[in-house]
C-alpha cells in the first residue's frame, strides 16, 4: 500500500470531523450555546463584592443562639463552605485549621459550613470535625446558609469579609495555607 493511498482514508476521516453540526444528532442545539457562554455567571450567582454579608445564626455548643453579625463584629471573616464527602474540602481542612490558630490571636474568625444533607449530618459533622481537629466554629446548613451567600455552585466555597461586615472576595475550589492567608491579610 502506498503512502498516497493510505493519506486518502485519513483524509477522509479528518473532513468528516469538520461536518456541519446541524446535521449531528450529539452536537448541542444552537439555542443551547448561551449555557456555555454564561458558565462564568452561574458561579459568581453568590454575594458580589462589595456587599453586605448575608447574616446567618445558629446555635452554638451550649445551645445559645448565635450569629454573624454578633460574632464578627469588627472582626475579619473567613466563611468555608464544605461536605465530609468532598475531597477537596476535606484535603484543605488541615491548612484552615493551622490559619485558625495563627489568626485567631489577631482577632480574625473562620466559619465552616458543612453543606452535608444526610439525615444524621449533626453526627457526622461533630464527629467528623472532632476526628480532623476543626478548632474553629462548623455550622451544618440546612439549606438556608447556602442559599443566602448564591446556592453555592461548587464545595469548597470561601468567602472573605472585612471588619465592616462587606465581602471581599470569594474562591470556589481548594486553597492552601498561603493562599488562604493572603486573602485573609487583604480583608485585615
């Protein structure tokens, strides 16, 4: 065979993949290419910058009530939305603890929101939080948290606020011990 005739069956194929869309039945119809082009709105659907920090409660280890605007009153705020199943969240969680412990003694304050939905999520989440040495607040949704800061669109999920209660910046996705502190000395 030569090598003409073995070029002319791969061309083939080649100008085969170049067919017209609307003829492929697995090609996504025209009306749908908006989805794709609007992804980046879908995940910044949350709080924008520059704006008030939903305010949230919940009840603490001895059962008093408590919220954000209470306990971050004139204090920065790093808000971590996360799951026990979700890995990232969970690879991050060593780093958060150990930003904990340094800013704390500046007067700063991290939050974990567990967004687990399972019917015994108090169980799981205590003892979960216990097992990874979660020295900050962890607070389980019940959908309300979430739903309040845009539906969060992605685990793990990190707002930043400053001492006026205004969100700074929000990162969706796993973050390191540096990058968590730079973000953190920005809202200081």
């Amino acid at each position: 065979m030569t090598l003409r005739t073995l070029s002319l069956p791969i061309i083939a194929l080649l100008l085969a993949g170049c067919g017209d869309a609307k003829n492929d039945k697995n090609a996504p119809a025209a009306g749908n290419a908006r989805y794709v082009q609007n992804v980046s709105h879908v995940i910044e659907a949350g709080p924008a910058a520059g704006t008030k920090a939903p305010d949230f409660s919940w009840y603490d280890g001895n059962g008093a009530k408590v919220s954000l605007s209470e306990v971050a009153k004139d204090r920065p705020v790093l808000i971590n939305f996360w799951a026990t199943w979700c890995g990232p969240c969970v690879r991050e969680i060593p780093d958060l603890v150990a930003l904990n412990e340094e800013y704390a003694a500046k007067g700063a304050l991290i939050i974990g929101v567990s967004v687990d939905q399972d019917d015994d999520a108090l169980t799981l989440v205590s003892d979960f939080a216990k097992e990874k040495g979660m020295t900050y607040p962890v607070i389980i949704d019940n959908g309300g948290i979430a739903k309040a800061y845009g539906g969060i669109q992605g685990i793990p999920t990190t707002f930043y606020v400053d001492r006026n209660g205004v969100i700074r910046n929000t990162l969706v996705g796993m973050r390191d011990k540096e990058t968590f502190a730079k973000e953190f000395d920005a809202v200081m």
